[in-house]
C-alpha cells in the first residue's frame, strides 16, 4: 500500500465543494465591509480632530492678536496723553515767540510724533468748527449759542479725538452750536428798510 504525504493528506480534508466557497466568500465580503465601515468612522474622527485643533490654532491665533491689540491700544493711549501736552503748549506759546529756534524745535518734535501715531493706524477725528456733531465720534461738553452755525454743529474742538484703524479709542471733546440758525442772516446795519439797530426788525416800505 502507497504511503500517502503530509500534503495529499491536508488537501484531502480541505472541504471545495461549491456551498462552503459561497460561505467563505460571504465571510470575507463581510469582513470587508466591517473593515471599511470601521476605516471611514477612523478616518471621519481624524478629520474632526484636525478641524479642531485647526480651529484652536485659529482661536489663540486671534486671542494673542487681541491681547496685543489691546496692550497696543494701552501704549497709545498713554501717548495720545503727550500728544494733549505738545497741542497746550503750542497753542498756548507767546506771539513774540515765533521763530524762535526752541519753541520751533518743540513743534518738529509735535509733527514726529504725529507721524508716529499715523504709522500705527492712529488718525484724529474730524471735528473742526461747522462739523455735524457725531455721537460716535464726539462728546458734547457744552453747548454754545451761536448765530454762525446750525443747531448741531460744532463750534469748537476742546480736545482732540482719535481713531485707530477703523474703531474710535477717544471720542473728541467738543462745544455745541445751539439756538436758531438763520440768527446770522438778520440785517446789520442801514440799508432799504433797515433801521441799522440788529435788534430791531427791519422798517416796512
């Protein structure tokens, strides 16, 4: 009698018939698909964490600019102070002190300083004498009569106020015009009908 091997042996006890291949493919096919199902929800959970993390790095990313800008917006505040000083003293200078080297000098160190704030994104706020008053931007102190200007408008700038880039860190300190605008238009002195006293209302013809 033939001796039969190891291996003839093994095939032998491999079970090929068609109904336990369908089942072994079945298996596998499942398997595949728990595999897949299994990959995308690890894949789908990477993806969350790296949205995340890029959304963390977007959010200290903004909080230290923020934290920067408001130590920004501290320093400038605190020059904007001096900058109060240099507008006093010049205004305030003597008329026989014009020309004079010193007080020239005072004034050169006023315009670098101005350019220093404009190169931060610092600009003064518009408030010269027949601006519209802007609550945004102005802060009433007074309010004066005035025949020249509109109810509303400014008669005067008490301080200067700032803007940096497009948010306003210090409103401007002004006086209000109030009273009846067309006060300017009344007649002043003699002429057809006119009695030459501004108090007085004109003569009929």
């Amino acid at each position: 009698m033939t001796r039969r091997t190891r291996a003839e042996e093994r095939a032998d006890e491999i079970d090929i018939s068609p109904t336990r291949l369908l089942a072994d493919i079945e298996r596998l096919n499942t398997e595949l698909a728990t595999a897949r199902t299994q990959g995308e929800e690890y894949l789908g959970a990477l993806q969350r964490e790296r949205a995340e993390f890029v959304n963390f790095r977007r959010r200290t990313a903004d909080e230290r600019e923020a934290s920067l800008g408001l130590a920004a917006e501290g320093l400038i505040s605190k020059v904007l102070t001096l900058a109060d000083d240099f507008d006093r003293a010049i205004e305030a200078r003597p008329a026989e002190f014009d020309g004079n080297a010193w007080v020239e000098g005072i004034a050169a160190i006023d315009r670098k300083l101005r350019l220093l704030l404009e190169s931060e994104g610092v600009r003064p706020i518009e408030a010269q004498p027949g601006t519209r008053f802007d609550p945004r931007e102005h802060e009433a102190v007074a309010n004066v009569p005035s025949g020249e200007h509109r109810d509303g408008d400014i008669v005067h700038e008490i301080r200067r106020g700032y803007r940096l880039r497009d948010r306003v860190i210090r409103p401007a300190l002004v006086a209000v015009a109030e009273g009846d605008p067309g006060a300017a238009s009344q007649p002043t002195s003699d002429g057809p009908g006119g009695s030459g006293d501004p108090s007085q209302p004109p003569r009929p013809n």
